[in-house]
C-alpha cells in the first residue's frame, strides 16, 4: 500500500498563499480537513487542492471585491453576544462544543474577539445559534 505524503500547515499556507494562523483557522473551523500528528496538523494534497479551487472572486455592485468560497460566505460575530446567550442558556462552553461540533478552542476565540467582531463561516453561527435556541442575527455584530 503506497503511503501518501501530508503537507504541514507551514507548506499549505506557503501554498496557498495566506498566513499558517488562517489554514489553522480554516482547520478548527472544518472547512479544511486535516489529521492531527501529535501537535501539529497533517493535511492531505488533494484536500488543499479541493479546498482551493471553489474560491472565485465576486464583484458586488454595491461594494468592494470579496472572497466567495462554495462551502458558505463568513459574517461577523459578536463574542460578548456568543457569550451572553451561553451563559443565558446554562450551557457551558465544553457542551455548546461537543452539541454545535465547533471546537472549543474556537468558541473561546469568538468570546474573545474584539468588540468590532470576528470573521466565522455562516453555517458556524447556524450552529452554535441552533443550539443556543437563538437566531443566528442575534449573534452578529453591528
């Protein structure tokens, strides 16, 4: 059986072209699949290849160029909102991870933001919305 070789985040981001903090990003968020090898993350070519190539760039008549990806657009999140509606739900952050299936490393990242916001995949919102039994516009930012 032929073994097949796995880039380092280091070499998916050289790739690709951004910063090895966003192919991470991308990771805990599941929009890139990777394999965790001790600390670090292993990433199968042919996934890099997959994940590049539904990105197209969009021209919007009202605004600016921006990145369009198939698996869904990201919008801003307010964490103290995120936090607030946890804390109103008595849910701690372990479970909103283990029930929404979005790390908990990233949800503390979204508690942690600044308080203009942060980008997260829409259908990240969706989930962590639907288990707080809120709507996912009462987490965005203004």
């Amino acid at each position: 059986m032929e073994e097949k070789k796995l880039m380092s985040v280091g070499q998916v981001a050289e790739y690709l072209g951004v910063h090895e903090q966003t192919v991470r990003r991308w990771v805990h968020l599941g929009e890139l699949p990777a394999v965790k090898a001790g600390r670090q993350f292993r990433i199968d070519p042919e996934d890099v290849r997959r994940f590049a190539s539904p990105t197209i760039t969009k021209i919007k008549a009202e605004g600016p160029i921006t990145r369009v990806n198939a698996r869904g657009h990201s919008v801003l999140a307010d964490g103290r909102k995120l936090k607030n509606a946890r804390n109103e739900a008595g849910i701690t952050v372990r479970e909103l991870s283990r029930q929404s299936g979005v790390s908990e490393s990233w949800i503390y990242n979204i508690q942690r933001a600044p308080t203009r916001g942060i980008h997260v995949s829409s259908e990240t919102l969706s989930a962590l919305a639907d288990v707080l039994e809120v709507e996912p516009t009462d987490l965005l930012a203004r």
